[in-house]
C-alpha cells in the first residue's frame, strides 16, 4: 500500500498562531479576510467548558462589532442582558434596585455566550476566510527573530516554520511568553473564585445580571437565554477546599441561599450542567508583549483578574489594534507594535486598578472586609464621583478620564492606600 504524505507546507504562512481560543480565532479571522495567509496551532482536541470567559463587556461588544463578529456571535445565540443590579447585604433590595444600571443609557449592551461554542465558531469562520487550522499540536518551541522560528508536532510529522511573525495566543498558562523570555509579573492571590453553568432556571429574569456580596460569598450571575445562567462564587482563600469532591456543585449553588439577592432561590434549585473549576483571584502581566518576529495577544500578553470580567473585551480590542498594525505596515518590525504595546500598558494598569478596588468592594471577608466593604459602599453612596473607576468594568478603562485611578480617588474609596504589586 502506497503511503499518505498528510505533512502540509509550513513555509506558505506569512503568520503563525498558537492558540485557537477567542483571542486566536478572531485574530486568525480577522487577518485570513483582508488576505493573509494563517496557520493556527491548538494543542487541545475539542474546547471544553472551563467555566470562565462568557460576559463580553458592553466596550468589548463594541470591540467585537469593529471587527464585524457581532452579527456570528447574535446568530449563534449571543444572549444580551439590559439590565445590572449589585445587591449586598448593606441596603435594601429596593434601595438597590434604585441604583439598576441600565444598559440601554450605555452606548451597548453586554453579551453573554458559551465560550467553547464560540471558540469553535471562531475556528469555522477562520477556516472559512482561509485559515489552515491544525489541532492536537504538541512540541510547541517558539524562537523570536527576523525571521523567528516555531517548531510543532502534528500528526506524526515535525516541522519548522520561520513564517513573517507568530502571534502568542496560547492564554494564561501559555508557554510562548518563557519561551521568548518575557518577565511574568503578578499580583498576591487575594480570595478564590469559580464558575459553574446552570439550567432550568427559568424564574431568572433573562434581561438581568446581578452582583452580590453577603456574609463570606460574593455571587454573579449572568443569563444566557432559556434557563441558562452563568454563575460565579467568591469566598475566601483560607476555606480552599469549600467546593472540593462529590458535592462541589451542591455547596456552589447553597451558597447562592442569600436574603439580599430576588431570585436567588431560581440559582439555588437549578441543575448544574458544567464542572465548578476554582481559581486564584489576581491580575498577572509581562514586562513586554513584543519581541522580534512575535506578539502576545490576550491573556498570553498578561491577563485581568476576573472578578470585573474584562478578558474577552481586552482580546477583542488587541485583535483590532494587532490587525491594524500588521495591514498598515509593509515591514513587520516590533516599531509597529509600539502604539500596541503602550495603549494595551496603560489599558491593563487601569483595569489593575479597577479590579483591586472591586476585589475590595465585593470580596473583602471576614470581620474587618465586611467592614471594609460597608465603609466602600457609604463612601461611593456619599460621593458618586468615586463610581468613575468602578465605570471602566463596563465603559473600557480608555474612555474613563486617567483622574479616576489616580492613588488620590482610590484611596479615598478604600480610605487608606491601595496595594500596588508595581
Ligand atoms: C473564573 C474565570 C471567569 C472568567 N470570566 C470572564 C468573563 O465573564 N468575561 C471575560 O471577558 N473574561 C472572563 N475571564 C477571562 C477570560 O476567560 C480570558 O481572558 C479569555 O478566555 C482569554 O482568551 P485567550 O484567547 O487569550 O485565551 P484562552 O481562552 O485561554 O485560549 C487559549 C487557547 O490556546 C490553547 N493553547 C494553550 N497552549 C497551547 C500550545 N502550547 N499550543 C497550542 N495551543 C495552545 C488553549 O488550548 C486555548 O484553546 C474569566 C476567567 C476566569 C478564570
């Protein structure tokens, strides 16, 4: 029998991309329509749930529409909340509800959908525009140069690209940014948080997404459409194995037995359709996301503590800022990637900043955290200027003025300083 040759021409690509998540599936689109020629790595064989990235930020809806994924994401089922409610166990549901931020007074509502579901249709559409797509690659080596060097495994064959630059979008435990000798930076973890997707919650007013804080959780819920909703739970870090075993997905949706939240009974007698995986809570970055012949892109270029949700939205926006310097210029040198790299700088500082003093505001336990938190909600009650920073969750941290992160207004939201790991 004659034997196949399934090795592919790896010297045809003018980019490499490692990582088909949504950062690489929208990059890899997005370049593969305006002509150039991409190969896609991913080393998993299917995107499976990891409960986390499914809230796309009314700045990150605005990001997805420039780069004209909005009208694929609404036709795969892209759900979109009107309304936002933070409830806490310091004021009255009522009192609350008179504070509901209305999406239709923001220039866009958020978007809430599956983040494998989308993954993979980032993966089609990017197949579509041309796109050679490859799954299961495994000895991933990435060298930075001009040109730099990826080495893979795929199907039993190796191979050596020196294609015009890699993109790293291989996410937050991504092997691109050692590989290219990037210096990891991160905040302290401050408390755990985890994920987990439920259905049959059909009393959960779909048009709604809540934030609340009581006694030692913080919860979030966001609709999906039909019964799904997307929750999350924070508590404290030194209760590590709270959601550990067999009743993991019990105790998540107990958690959810809080007087200050309506419905929350709706979350605590749903069915549970998706592991409950925890996270360390805190924000982690790289010194610099370019070197020679490479770019980071999403949370391989240094990633936002989710408790503000801001992930997808900051890929979105370096996909749209990556694209732009890459069509704009004949010679792909770091130099193109400058207005990038300080744009993208100054964009996760003040998202930092934002997530600090939210992790304070919801997340701070035991005695003096909710102590802490009650100080926080009178103060910003007392002085709505103080709601700026919080604002950019929503907004974007570019359209919020640079005042509101200053150390002056978080310090008087926090009444003293606000930590800072740089
Ligand atoms: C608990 C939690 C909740 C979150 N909730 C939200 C939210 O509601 N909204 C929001 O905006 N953000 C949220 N985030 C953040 C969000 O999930 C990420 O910021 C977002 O998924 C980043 O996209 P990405 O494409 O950079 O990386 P990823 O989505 O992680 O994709 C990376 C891809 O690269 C692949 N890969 C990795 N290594 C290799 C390799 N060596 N070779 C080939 N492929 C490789 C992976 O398999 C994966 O497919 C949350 C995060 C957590 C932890």
């Amino acid at each position: 029998m004659q034997e196949v040759d399934n090795s592919i021409d790896v010297s045809a690509f003018d980019v490499v991309i490692v990582g088909a998540g949504i950062g690489g599936g929208a990059l890899a689109t997005s370049l593969a329509k305006n002509g150039v020629k991409v190969l896609l790595l991913e080393k998993s064989l299917v995107h499976k749930d990891v409960v986390r990235g499914e809230w796309l930020a009314p700045w990150g809806v605005r990001e997805a529409k420039k780069l004209g994924l909005m009208d694929l994401y609404i036709g795969a089922g892209g759900h979109r909340p009107q309304k936002h409610v933070t409830y806490n166990e310091f004021m009255t549901t009522s009192e609350a509800q008179q504070r509901t931020v209305d999406f239709s007074n923001l220039f866009e509502a958020p978007l809430c959908f599956g983040h494998p579901a989308t993954c993979n249709l980032l993966n089609d559409a990017a197949m579509q525009a041309g796109v050679i797509f490859l799954r299961v690659v495994s000895k991933l080596r990435v060298r930075s140069g001009y040109p730099p060097t990826v080495q893979f495994s795929h199907d039993g064959n190796d191979y050596t690209a020196h294609p015009r630059l890699v993109v790293g979008a291989d996410g937050r435990n991504g092997v691109v940014a050692k590989q290219i000798g990037c210096q990891l930076f991160h905040d302290e973890e401050h408390h755990l948080f985890s994920g987990m997707l439920v259905e049959g919650a059909h009393d959960w007013p779909e048009e709604l997404q809540v934030i609340a804080s009581e006694g030692d959780v913080n919860v979030l819920a966001f609709p999906q459409g039909s019964g799904k909703v997307r929750i999350y739970l924070g508590w404290p870090k030194q209760d590590r194995t709270r959601l550990l075993g067999t009743q993991g997905q019990a105790k998540f949706l107990e958690s959810w037995q809080l007087k200050c939240i309506p419905y929350a009974d709706t979350i605590v007698h749903a069915t549970p359709v998706s592991r409950c995986i925890s996270y360390p809570n805190f924000d982690a970055w790289v010194d610099s996301p370019v070197r020679e012949g490479v770019v980071l892109i999403g949370d391989a270029a240094g990633r936002n503590d989710p408790i503000i949700g801001q992930g997808l939205s900051v890929a979105h926006r370096d996909v749209r800022l990556v694209t732009d310097a890459l069509l704009k210029n004949q010679s792909w040198t770091t130099s193109i990637f400058e207005y990038y790299v300080a744009e993208r700088a100054k964009r996760m500082a003040r998202l930092r900043t934002c997530a600090r003093l939210t992790t304070l505001r919801d997340s701070a336990f035991g005695e003096s955290g909710r102590k802490l938190r009650h100080e926080i909600h009178r103060r910003i009650a007392d002085n709505p200027e103080l709601e700026a920073p919080f604002s950019a969750a929503f907004v974007g941290p570019h359209n919020v003025p640079a005042k509101a992160f200053s150390p002056e207004i978080c310090e008087a939201i926090v009444g003293g300083p606000l930590w800072s790991s740089r």
